[in-house]
C-alpha cells in the first residue's frame, strides 16, 4: 500500500484507502479506477474491493517504517475526505502524518466541503501540505474552501484542465500544479489555458508546476512549456524533492 511512484511533484504513495466514487467532470476518465481494476484482475490482495472504498488499517504504519525522509502522495488512489471515510479514520491517518514528522504528506481532494467542516479537529502539523484538485471554473470554490483552512502549506492540482480558469485568486496559496488528462478518451488541453494559469502564478510569486500534456501517449506528448520545464515548488520545502 505503498510504493516509490513516477508522479513528477512527488516521491512516494501511500494508500490507506483505495477506492472512491465519481463527484465532478475531472473524475469521467479516473486512472485510479483503471489501476484498481487492474489490480483486483492481477489478485492484489488490497484491491478485492475493486474501486469500492476500502480503508485499510494495516497500511496506516506503513510511513513510519521508512526511514529516509520522502515526499509522500496520501491516497493517490481514493480521496481521504470521502463521505465514507469514517471521521475516525481519517484522524488515525493525521496522527501518523504527525509522528511521521521527517517525511513530507501532501493530500489531494475533491470534497473541500468534507475538509472544512472538519478544519477543527486536525491536527495541523506543517509537514502535512494539503492540496484541492480544480479541473475547471466551475469549481473554484474549492479553493476558497482550502484557503480557510488551518494548514500550514496550500496548492492547488488543477489536473486534469478541462477550462480556462481565469481570474484566480491565489491568496494563502503556496504552490500550483497544472497537468492534461492522459490516457484512454483523454480530453484535449489547450496550451493558452496553461499560459494564462502560468501568468497569473508568476504575477502572484507562487510557484508553478507542469506536470504534462498527457493525451494517449503523455510520454510523447512531454512536459514542456513554450521550450522550457515548468518544476517550480515552495522554495522553503525544494531540497524535499532534491534528494
């Protein structure tokens, strides 16, 4: 339940969770729903489930085996503020974010709703960087929602981009990822969308990050924006991924 991994902003993946369902146009070509199903064929004992949310607690101490401070992605392959993510669950999930201390946590979610509500009652320490995904302007509110939380570093993945989003207000926000769909019926990203995005982030002095293209062949496609390697993070928290 957890791996080195190829996503470019981080090192590593931890799963405590596997499994999500459907909330927004992002989630229509989910590559963690195309893996899942994969692996449940391949008899990955921790994807019987298929897609179905599953919490898994044996792989709760899994960070605090790894000795060698890492980035580490929590839940590439589910979303931690799912409805039925017990509340419980989810505060084990922050305990060991917290006494993991030498490791980087960075989180992702759709559901900033579930996220705010429960604002209160996590523990904030600042390793955990928490992260809301906007796929388009139809969903900017969930970065209000992020902005008002309690943690310490904030960015936003706007993976897959389906919009222009125009006007973005990145007040409290520390770090930006912008990346295409890939795979299977992958929706087209136009290169002015990420343009803009870029522009606004360097007006605003908040680092931008781009991930791909993607389409069917996002090794082809490449990372490259206008001849140059977008890699920008945090400067504070650089030599996390420098290793």
């Amino acid at each position: 339940m957890g791996q080195s991994s190829t996503i470019e902003w981080t090192e590593s993946t931890w799963n405590p969770v596997t499994g999500c369902t459907k909330i927004s146009t992002g989630c229509k070509h989910c590559y963690a729903e195309r893996m899942a199903k994969r692996l449940k064929a391949m008899g990955q004992v921790n994807y019987v489930n298929g897609f179905r949310l599953t919490m898994h607690d044996k792989a709760l101490p899994l960070p605090l085996t790894w000795k060698k401070p890492q980035a580490i992605f929590v839940n590439s392959m589910s979303d931690l503020f799912h409805r039925d993510v017990s509340t419980e669950f989810i505060l084990k999930v922050f305990a060991i974010m917290g006494e993991a201390h030498w490791h980087r946590f960075q989180i992702l979610t759709k559901r900033t709703g579930r996220l705010s509500q429960m604002d209160g009652l996590l523990d904030w320490q600042d390793n955990i960087w928490m992260g809301a995904t906007v796929e388009s302007q139809a969903y900017v509110d969930r970065i209000d929602h992020l902005r008002n939380t309690s943690s310490q570093m904030k960015f936003l993945s706007l993976e897959p981009l389906l919009s222009p989003i125009t006007d973005l207000d990145l007040a409290g926000i520390d770090w930006v990822i912008v990346g295409g769909e890939s795979g299977p019926g992958a929706r087209p990203m136009d290169p002015d969308w990420v343009r803009d995005i870029r522009d606004q982030c360097l007006t605003a002095e908040v680092p931008f990050f781009f991930k791909q293209w993607g389409g069917t062949n996002k090794k082809k496609a490449g990372r490259e924006l206008d001849g140059k390697t977008w890699n920008q993070m945090p400067a504070e928290h650089e030599a996390t991924m420098a290793r």
